[in-house]
C-alpha cells in the first residue's frame, strides 16, 4: 500500500475511534471517573484528532506534492497516537499513573512528525 493512502486511512481511522472515544467518555464515563482522570481521557481524544488531521494532510500532501520527509512525519503521527492518547486512555481507565511515562514518548514523535512536516513545506517549491 502506499503511503499516502495508509496515511489517509490511518487519520480517517483515527478521527473514526476519536469521535467513538470523546462519546464513550461523555457517556459512560463521566459518571465513573474522576474529574482528574476524566479530563485525562480528554486529552487523549483531543490529541488524536489534532494528530488524525495530521495525518489527513500528509497523506494529501504525499498525493500532490510528495516530499522526502513527509512519509517519516506521517509515520510519527501514526505512531504517536497510540503512544500518547493510548497511554492517556489506559491511565484514565486503570488509575495505573506508571503508565502516564509512555505518554512522554507519544508526544517526541508528535514534535518530531511536525518538524519534519515543517522540514517538508520548507523545501517545498
């Protein structure tokens, strides 16, 4: 499969189970966690759907104007998102906090999928 459509997948998937996630939390957590682990859950679904709309862009990005970066920043965001808003979802529903130290992993492979998509757009022509 090439990259952009795996990419394009992947954000479409992830926007998918984010809306499926921020519902799930409404729903039938609110009433089930905590305030604090509540609002974990939510920056868990917020992340993944900046990060699915990133994904969303590189793959258009790869279909029209291809650029050597881009494949690597795609595969960061695709690769973050399990890390930090999976992280963040396990946290909030375990109350386990040592899984709040993967979260930090997540978030280097969204800052480096957005410099190299930076990267990308500056070589751009």
């Amino acid at each position: 499969m090439k990259p952009a459509r795996l990419f394009l997948l992947c954000g479409a998937a992830y926007g998918l189970l984010g809306v499926a996630a921020g519902a799930f939390a409404t729903h039938a957590l609110r009433a089930r966690l905590a305030p604090d682990l509540l609002a974990v859950f939510h920056t868990g679904v917020e992340y993944q759907f900046y990060h699915a709309f990133a994904l969303l862009v590189v793959g258009l990005l790869l279909l029209n104007r291809p650029a050597p970066p881009l494949p690597l920043a795609g595969w960061c965001f695709a690769a973050g998102v399990p890390l930090f808003s999976g992280s963040l979802y396990a946290l909030a529903l375990t109350g386990t906090r040592w899984l709040g130290a993967i979260t930090p992993f997540g978030g280097l492979l969204f800052l480096l999928g957005w410099a190299l998509l930076f990267w990308a757009m500056l070589r751009a022509e």
